[in-house]
C-alpha cells in the first residue's frame, strides 16, 4: 500500500476567509488537513486512492471564486504550484519553479553530465568553475 502525500498549502482569500473552516471543508471530503502555527496555513495529506486530479479540484474549491489563491507545495517530490483565480488562467495549477534548480538542471544538459555539479541551492556560488561555466550559459551567478 502506498503512503499518503503530504502538501503543505498557503492559502490567500479561502472561501469565507476562514482557514479553519477550509481544512473542515476539506476533511469533509476525505482530505486530513490541519491548521499550521502560521495563520493562513494548512497541512495537507492526499489519501492514496486520490488522485491528483480530485485532489486539484478539491483545493480548488476552496478559493474565493474571484480572488482566491493557494500556494501548494509537495514534500515528497519538492514540487510548488500556484492556483489563483485572477489573471487569464484562472483556476489552473501552474508548477513554480525554483531557480537554481533549472539551472542545475541546464547546466547538466549542456555539460552532457548525468547529475548537476552540485545539488545545493546556491551552487553557482559554489566555486569559480562553476561561475564561470553559468556565466558562459548565460545565467546569473548570484540569486535573487
């Protein structure tokens, strides 16, 4: 049997603009969620015979129809993604990416190595190589 997954979620204009109110909304659905220390939000855990697709739908609708947002993001594989109901997508999850993490991974594709140079989040600040090799791909040497 697989295990849960566990997301933790800010939330940004619930519907009702109640956080507790939407993790009892989401237990009502099957989904454990409990109200983390900071105020807006929500541990999450996805039932295995979930699918992610109910699950999206799930969190969905807990978003204020025109304004809500919600900021998921995965322990188990370290993926983010963002739901916001403004803007021209409206209730689409589109996956955050971080930035040293695309530029490990083009770093390893030009390089034709099978793993990035070095997995850390400030990598490119690791050695100068490794500076001169991103400025050379044209990426910025220091994060934002």
């Amino acid at each position: 049997m697989t295990q849960s997954k566990i997301y933790v979620g800010e939330f940004n204009r619930p519907h009702g603009d109640n956080i507790r109110h939407c993790a009892r909304r989401l237990e009502r659905r099957g989904i454990p969620a409990s109200v983390l220390p900071h105020k807006t939000s929500l541990r999450i855990e996805r039932p295995p015979e979930m699918g992610w697709m109910d699950f999206k739908q799930a969190i969905r609708g807990q978003l204020n129809p025109r304004i809500g947002s919600v900021l998921l993001h995965s322990q188990s594989s370290g993926n983010s993604y963002l739901c916001r109901n403004r803007g021209n997508r409206p209730g689409r999850f589109e996956r955050v990416y971080h930035h040293s993490a695309r530029v490990a991974m083009r770093l390893a594709r030009a390089t034709s190595q099978s793993k990035p140079a070095c997995e850390s989040v400030d990598f490119c600040l690791a050695s100068r190589q490794r500076d001169a090799e991103c400025e050379f791909l044209g990426f910025r040497t220091r994060l934002c």
